[in-house]
C-alpha cells in the first residue's frame, strides 16, 4: 500500500519536475545559481529564480522519494533472482527410452 502511493507520487513528481524545466530560460545559469548567487524568490529577474528554486524542490523530493522506494522494495524482498536461478539450474537432464540399435555385422551396404 505505501509503496503503491509513493510510486504514484514519484510519477506525479517526474511530470512536474519536466515541467518545471521546460518552463526555464536556456540561457540561465541553471545548477550554478545554488552555489552562492544573490538571487531572491521575486528578485530583478521576476520568476527565473523562482523557477529555479522550485525546481531544486521538487528535484529533492524526487531523489528523497526515490531513496525511501529503494528502501521499501529492498526490505519486502525476501529472495534474489539470482537465488532463483541457482535452484533452476539442478535440473536432471531427461533419459532417452527407446534403444539405439547397431546393425549387424554381415550386413553391408549395397554400393553399386
């Protein structure tokens, strides 16, 4: 059930966050406005830089969420697939029934 949600809510998450980037000028500096620029939520550059800080949101609730549903689907796994193979792979190989029969030692055959 809560993996059920958390998987709609990372789906929810991916549209919003390719939308919050298409919506972005290309000509922003994009990542490098988090690493110590002056820029405020409605600065001089209007919604560029709440855009961007929007985007930074939503991208870390998409990695946060991602973490818990790794977490999640890790701990509910009970076996490996590799687990499963190895006990696939102790199959006996099947018996032929019928018998092979060699011909007679007189008989050759006709050549001409």
């Amino acid at each position: 059930m809560t993996t059920s949600f958390l998987l709609i809510v990372q789906i929810i998450l991916v549209v919003i966050l390719v939308i919050a980037v298409l919506l972005q000028k290309s000509s922003s500096i994009g990542l490098g406005a988090y690493s110590g620029s002056n820029e405020s939520v409605f600065g001089a550059k209007g919604p560029n830089s709440f855009l961007a800080k929007t985007t930074f949101l939503i991208g870390f609730l998409f990695v946060s969420n991602t973490i818990a549903l790794g977490y999640l689907y890790s701990s509910t796994a009970q076996t490996s697939v590799v687990d499963n193979m190895v006990e696939t792979t102790n199959v006996v190989a099947p018996v032929a029934t019928t018998p092979v029969v060699a011909p007679a030692k007189d008989e050759t055959p006709a050549t001409k």
